[in-house]
C-alpha cells in the first residue's frame, strides 16, 4: 500500500468521523462514540449514518465520498457538517470547506484493521463494548487501567497498528512507545492475533 495514500485516505476518513458522524450526533445529544460495522464505521444514534469504504451510506442509500468537500456530502446525507473542537483538544482540524480525496483499497485496508480490533477487543472483554472515538480515530475499549485498541495510523506510526496503554508506565522489552507497546496490523492479519497481542499486553502488565 502507498503510504501517501493511506496517510491521505486516514485523514480523510478521520475528517468524516468527526464533522458528518460524531460532529451531527453530538449535535442531536447522542455523544461522540461511534461503532465499528462491517467494512467500515457509523453513527450509534441519529442521524443513521456510516462509511463502508469509500461510500457514505444514509438511509434508502448511498453514495462516494470522494470528490466533494465535508459540508457538502453533510448537506446531502441532511446533517450540518460539525467539528468538535469544544469537547476535545485533539481531532483532524479539517475544514468543512476541504476536499475529501480518499482511495478506496486504503479505505478497505483501514475498515479491515478497524474489524480485526473490534473482535478482539470482545473476545478480551466480553462485558466492554468498542468505541470509536473521533478525536483520535481508533477503536479501544479500557480494562483494568489499561487500555487496548486499534489505530488506522498517526503521524508517528503511519499504518494500521494494535497498541497497550497502561495508564501507568510500564517498563521491559514489550514496551516499545511512550505510552506502552505497539504492533502493526500487518504483522496481526487474524483477530486471534490481535486477541494474542491484547492478552500478552496484559500479562506483561501484571492485569491478568
């Protein structure tokens, strides 16, 4: 995969989550979580929204992302584009007026790590349910002071990647990022290995 296009398409995507899906949502006094759904994300109340790869899907239909800025694709799925600035520091700080370009392969990779993370958060904890936040785009649930979840990328690990955050510093060989241990999707293609990488973390972190 083109790094360039995953880094655009990431982007993009986060944008979506934020001003079309959480940003309405909110708005209506839903909350920003969102959910995983299969080959891609969606609102969790109203407004009925979610992205399957590259296509945002609203009730009776759907239609591409691609091409047209956040506000318009807002106005047509009948919502008012929305950034959340008040209720996080973080976010894509994308503008309602920019462009959504996004490839569809990157898209599809992203919607696979997301439902990779997604069953193996519930398999670790059957009791938790996955939340997509969209201040920094990644699938996580928290046990036990530590939280799990799953990243489409960042500026400092550009693709798909599992981590363990211990909301204490944990230290050891396991522990490769500040805030605890990371693994590429690539490396995980199954959710049994994400699941695998999930409970390791909690052994090293003394949790189970």
């Amino acid at each position: 995969m083109d790094e360039q296009k995953l880094v655009s398409t990431r982007r993009a995507l986060h944008g979506v989550a934020e001003l079309i899906l959480a940003g309405p949502q909110h708005r209506l006094g839903g909350g920003i979580r969102l959910r995983v759904v299969p080959g891609g994300f969606a609102t969790v109340t109203a407004p009925d929204l979610s992205v399957v790869g590259d296509l945002l899907v609203v009730p009776g239909g759907s239609f591409e992302l691609s091409g047209g800025t956040f506000a318009e694709r807002a106005k047509q799925a009948g919502v008012e584009a929305t950034r959340l600035d008040d209720v996080y520091s973080g976010g894509p700080k994308i503008a309602p007026d920019s462009r959504i370009e996004l490839d569809p392969a990157a898209a599809r990779l992203i919607a696979d790590a997301f439902a990779r993370g997604d069953a193996a958060l519930r398999a670790l904890d059957p009791d938790a349910t996955p939340v997509l936040w969209p201040e920094h785009f990644d699938v996580a649930i928290t046990l036990d002071e530590i939280n799990y979840g799953v990243s489409p990328g960042d500026d400092a690990i550009p693709e798909p990647y599992a981590y363990v955050g211990p909301w204490s510093p944990r230290t050891g060989d396991f522990w490769n990022a500040p805030f605890g241990a990371t693994r590429p999707m690539a490396d995980l293609p199954t959710p049994d290995d994400v699941l695998a990488f999930f409970r390791t973390g909690q052994r090293q972190a003394g949790a189970a």
